[in-house]
C-alpha cells in the first residue's frame, strides 16, 4: 500500500522523540511513535489539514467542522516544507477522494551510505552498480558486434606478432651469437622474421583500428541521438526539474565522455589482457622464478587502484557539477542578455560566472593534484619489476643458471607485462569521470514521459467541440491549480480566458495543446479523450501564439514556415499577409531571406508578434490557441494585430488569454477562473451585468487606465 510519511522529532511537551505521520492510500492518517501507534483516524472526517509555524517549532492540527481542532504532532524547522507537502497531500485526498503522492520523495541523503545527496541525481554517487552501469554502456556497441569482433580478431593477431620478436632474439643469441657459431645469413634470417613480424602487426593493427573508429563513431551519433530524441519526446516536467545547462551537458559533453571511453575500452582492455596474458604464460614456461618476480608490482597496483576508486569517482562528480553550473550560467546570461544590459548588470553577471569558473578551475585543479600525488607512487611501483629483472636476471646470467638469450627475452618482455600495467593504473581516474557520465545519460534515458502515445490512436478530426470533464491539475499532483473544471467549448466558439495571475489560465491551455495530462477527469475533442489522440496528430490541428514569441535564427521563410513542413512560398506569404507581416517583410533588405537573429531581437515586439501568428496560422489550424498575444504591445500594433486576429478566428474554434480585457469583447463568451476553478461564464455584457469578478476586473482596469493617463497629461 503506497504512502506518504512526515517524520517529526518533538512531541506535544516538547521532547525529542522519533515519529512518523502517516498518510496511505486507503486515506487512512495514522502517528507512530518510537514504533508503536499513537491514534490513527479517517482523512475523510476533516475540514483542512494545516501547518503552523511557530517560534522554534512548527505544529500540524487537524481543523474540524463542528469539533475542536486537534494538535497531530510537533516538528523543529527543519521539517517546515515537508509538513506543508503531507497536508497538501491530505487535504487533496479530502477534496477529491482520491490518493496522490509525490512521484519521487526528494533525497537529501542516500539510504544506505548517509552521504548527501546530489541535487541533479537520483542516485548515490557513492553506492551506484559500477559494473552494471558499464556493461549499460558496452551494450551501444551491440549494433555493431560484426564489425568490432572481426576488429578484435585482427587485432588479437596483430598483438601475437608485436611478442614473436623477443623470441627470435632469443634463439639468435643463444644458439648463434652467443658461442659464435652464426653466420650473416642466419643473421639476415632472424632480421627479416622479425621485420617481416612487425610489417605484419603494424598493418594489421591499423586495419583494425580503423574499422573499429568507424564502428564506435556510430555509437557516438547513436547515443547522442537516442538522448536528443528523449530530451525532445519528453514532457514539459523535464524541462522543469532541469535546467538548460543540465541539459545540453548530457546531451553533448557526457555522451562524449562515454564514446571515447567505448572506443578506448572496448579497443585496448582485450588488447591488453591478451598481451598481458601470453607474455605471463611465456615467461613462466621460460623461467619461472624470473617470471615471479616480473609480477611482482601486479597485486600491489591493483590493489592501490581499488582504494582510490571511490574517492576519485566521488571527486569526478563534484567537477561535473561544477562544470554543469557553469553551462547554466554561461546559458542564462546568453539568453537573457538583454535583460541583463538594460539593467546594468554585466559586472555582476561576470563575477557570478567567474566565481563558477573558479569553483570548477579549483576543483579541477584539486582533482589534478591528487591524482598528480597518486600516479607517481603506482609508476614507480610498476619500475620495481625492472629493476628486480635487471638485478637478479643479471646475477643468475653470471651464475650461469640462465642464458643470455633468456635475459634479453625477459627484458623485451617486460613492455608486453608492464604497458597494460601502466595503462591499468589510470582506469580508476578514467572510470571515475566515465560512470558519472554514465549515470547521468542513462537516468535521463529512463526518466520516463508524462506524456504516453497508445498503441492505436483514435484521431479523430479535431473540428469539434472541447470539452474539460472535472479537470483536476497540479504540477504536483496534490496541490491542483485547476480543480473540477469543467468547460464545454463548441466548435468555431472563440472563448476568452480571465482572471486573476496564478489561478490556471495558462494551466488550462497547456491541457488543451497535452503538454501536461490531467490528474484527475479527462479532456475530450469530438468526444474522444486527448489522451487518445496522437500528439502529432493534434499538434498538426492546432496553432499557438504564445506571449513571447521566440523565433530561431534564420529567415523570415524559415520562421513562419516552421509552422507547417514542406510550406511553398505561396502559403508563406498568404499567412503573412494574413498576419499582417508582408509589408514589413517585402520592406526588408533581402524579403523573406532576409535572416534575424536567434530570438528576432533585431525586431519590434510587434513584428515578432505578428510573425508568430503566421506561423501558427499557416497551417490552417481546427483549434487556435492565444496566450496573451497582444500583450506589451503599444495601441497602434495592438490594433493592427488584433484586426489580424479578428480576421484570422473567424469560423475558427479559439481559446484566448489577454490581459487587456478590452480585447476579449468580441468573445462569444468569457470564462472567469479564481482558485476554486470556474467562478463565471457569459457574455462580456451578461458578466458586466452580474457584477461579479470579471466587473470588479474590469472596474480595476479602467481605473488603473485612468491613472495613466493623468500622469500623461
């Protein structure tokens, strides 16, 4: 049985104690103590759960209709938030008889480790499955397992050829050169084999490697790919519990973290155990008390390696995000440029992100010196084995109980046991920065979407009427910003959305275009629930103009013709027109090629406006949608743009927020919202009439418009 928990430390005479209130989904309250029940009671009997915060403690009460209220538990301030949460939660249930939890109870420390936790992951950094997120990752080269095991192969033969030289040294210096007894023919011989050896491994190690770039390239496009198409599949909740630097890191700097460790593990750590292996084998069937003390670094590196591990990837993490908050930073302060000059702000703006950069710098700069102090120790650790060959192998040749040909073969050996040592003594700081990017992909790989597709969509035509049944919605589920809408809209109605900021108009429109699905009741067009219906399908029959218009850096065909693919020339300019935009455009330097920069910032709020209605009209919309389209506009744009919009909602089945009332006149019926859901709905006359909310707004605005032009005057 799900439920939601609040823990609280005091208890009614303020000492401490270990205890829990708890909501189920049976709507159930109950309070355990020291793990055993206090009272529990039915959710259903209250009027409202409330919190209070009061000096040095906070109270949760229980408020009754016809009973006294009832004091449920004490809590220090530190609980603050979490008691707010669980009367949400509560109080929800008492509204609508349902049960709701948060998705994911936020963490602040691992369960298991009691490290803190970090805030961009839901996973302890400390406690993760190494190998499992790595065998994760190996699998991206599945798709191309003929390629890179026909790559393996060559270059498994490629490493037997580098390790016949010493061989060959061998037998030439104790069977030839050391009594001598060779001859320059033999010599010629022993030279070729062992050109001809490495002619060989050369050109069959770059055969392969090119093979496997290739292959481990399109791993790279493929996993970048597969999270771009996540990040773009995804609802709009991603892109709230996100921020855009998060974001494009995972996209672009952790995926190719991962591809270049997918192409150096997956090429060298076989090639290496192989080496590593056969030159082993060789050197203990040559001598095997020799071959000893050549292994000798082995255990101690690997274990060294081990204890470092978890410190590095701890370390690692703490850079990425670092690096993460400079990205946001960096992002931010691009986008918002405007704002930030025309508040004078830029010295301000430099010294946050170069306090960002110094924190990464200093904690790249700490990573670098620790790893700078536990390198040299592990490397010379791996020369031990050198010189202990060079040492003892040395004194047994003079002894006479090896042959000189056995020592050089050792001493060529020792590359084939020590470069794999070498290179293993720098795979913990290599895994530490890998998996952490692992982590991060891989949750955003699995995050799943809000928004679902069924497997059989009904796609209806979306010429009929919009209809909200019982809506309840919050971006938390159990704090609704809209609650028991309902809304019948007919088909070519134009409804006007109004009321106060914060009460769910913009909430009620995001619904309509399935950005967000309802927590309760359901939304319907031509009687089939939206979440039925395709999203391709419904976006390609409806149109928004939304209250900023963003516009991409291209042309002028290009940003109104992204309303509709495959727009011919002819219905780029018939919806310009329609907008209104055509004379400004053909006034332009290059027409409709002329190119504007990201955001348009080259243009007037009202050319901006006017090009996000082509571009939402040139598709011929069933359903437009207008957030706030004519705000912050001067009278005269407002009037061009809403004669273009008067023009353009004919016949057409529209929903409409605008913030200058005025412009809603000529709705066929205004719909107020307040934080109950809908309070009013009529005509703009009819709701004059009552004298209810939208009146007194009304009655608000005048005035305020009155004032301003006083102060003009």
């Amino acid at each position: 049985m799900k439920a939601f928990a609040f823990e609280y430390d005091l208890k009614m005479d303020m000492n401490p104690v270990e205890g829990q209130l708890i909501f189920s989904e049976d709507g159930m309250v109950r309070a355990v103590e020291n793990g055993a029940e206090v009272f529990a009671f039915d959710a259903k009997t209250l009027k409202e759960a409330k919190v209070h915060a009061g000096v040095g403690c906070g109270l949760i009460f229980a408020e009754y209709e016809n009973a006294p209220d009832k004091v449920l538990c004490r809590f220090s301030m530190s609980g603050l938030k979490m008691a707010g949460e669980f009367c949400k939660i509560v109080n929800f249930y008492k509204l609508t008889g349902k049960p709701a939890f948060p998705d994911e109870v936020e963490k602040r420390v691992c369960e298991k480790c009691g490290r803190a936790m970090v805030a961009e992951i839901r996973v302890c950094v400390f406690c993760y499955d190494q190998f499992s997120v790595i065998k994760r990752a190996l699998s991206f080269l599945r798709p191309y397992a003929k390629t890179i095991t026909i790559s393996q192969i060559l270059n498994s033969i490629s490493v037997i050829g580098f390790l016949i030289p010493p061989i060959i040294m061998r037998v030439l210096i104790d069977r030839h050169l050391d009594e001598g007894i060779g001859t320059w023919g033999q010599i010629m011989i022993f030279a070729g084999a062992l050109l001809l050896s490495r002619v060989i491994s050369n050109g069959l190690e770059i055969f392969a490697g090119r093979r496997y770039n290739r292959a481990t390239i399109s791993v790279f496009d493929d996993m970048r790919t597969a999270t771009y198409q996540k990040v773009q599949s995804h609802s709009m909740t991603l892109f709230a519990k996100r921020t855009p630097g998060d974001l494009i890191r995972r996209v672009m700097d952790d995926t190719d973290t991962i591809g270049e460790f997918l192409n150096d593990i997956g090429r060298w750590v076989l090639e290496m155990i192989l080496m590593f292996t056969i030159a082993s084998v060789i050197l203990f069937f040559t001598n095997w008390q020799l071959a000893l003390l050549v292994l000798v670094p082995v255990p101690i590196v690997s274990f060294l390696m081990w204890s470092v591990q978890k410190v590095l990837r701890a370390r690692f993490e703490r850079q990425w995000r670092k690096s993460s908050r400079v990205n946001t930073i960096l992002h931010d302060i691009i986008k918002g440029i405007r704002t930030v000059k025309s508040f004078g702000n830029e010295k301000r703006e430099i010294a946050k992100f170069s306090k960002a950069n110094h924190d990464l710098a200093s904690i790249s700069s700490q990573n670098e010196t620790l790893w700078g102090i536990l390198f040299p120790p592990m490397s010379f650790l791996v020369s031990v084995g050198e010189f202990l060959i060079l040492f003892v192998g040395g004194w047994m040749v003079l002894n006479g109980t090896i042959s000189l040909g056995v020592m050089v073969q050792f001493t060529m050996f020792l590359w084939a046991i020590y470069d794999p040592l070498r290179w293993l003594v720098n795979v913990p700081r290599w895994l530490a920065n890998t998996t952490t990017s692992m982590v991060k992909v891989f949750e955003l790989l699995d995050d799943e979407s809000e928004i679902t597709e069924v497997a059989s969509p009904n796609n209806v035509p979306i010429k009929g009427k919009v209809d909200y049944k019982n809506v309840y919605f919050g971006y938390k589920s159990y704090e609704p910003v809209l609650k028991g809408v309902s809304l019948e809209i007919q088909p070519g109605e134009m409804i006007g959305l109004v009321g106060k900021s914060g009460v769910g108009k913009s909430t009620l429109i995001n619904l309509a275009m399935r950005l967000y699905d309802p927590n309760n009741g359901k939304i319907t067009i031509n009687e089939a629930d939206l979440r039925n219906i395709s999203p391709d399908h419904l976006h390609e029959n409806m149109g928004v103009v939304f209250q900023d218009s963003f516009l991409f850096a291209g042309s002028f065909y290009e940003n109104i013709s992204y309303g509709k693919h495959g727009a011919t020339y002819e219905e780029v300019i018939a919806a310009a027109k329609a907008a209104n935009a055509h004379d400004f455009i053909t006034q332009s330097s290059d027409g409709y090629n002329t190119l504007i920069g990201e955001g348009g910032q080259s243009l007037s709020g009202g050319e901006r406006q006017r090009l996000s209605i082509a571009r939402a009209v040139i598709k011929n919309p069933d359903i437009l949608i207008l957030d706030e389209a004519t705000s912050s506009l001067d009278v005269e744009t407002e009037a061009s743009i809403q004669e273009s919009l008067t023009r353009i909602t004919k016949g057409r089945t529209t929903i409409a927020i605008a913030h200058r009332l005025s412009t809603l006149k000529n709705a066929d019926r205004l719909v107020v919202l307040d934080k109950n859901g809908v309070a009013e709905v009529g005509t703009h006359a009819e709701l004059l009439k009552k004298k209810g909310i939208y009146y007194g707004l009304v009655m608000a605005q005048r005035q305020s418009s009155r004032k301003e032009g006083q102060e003009t005057a």
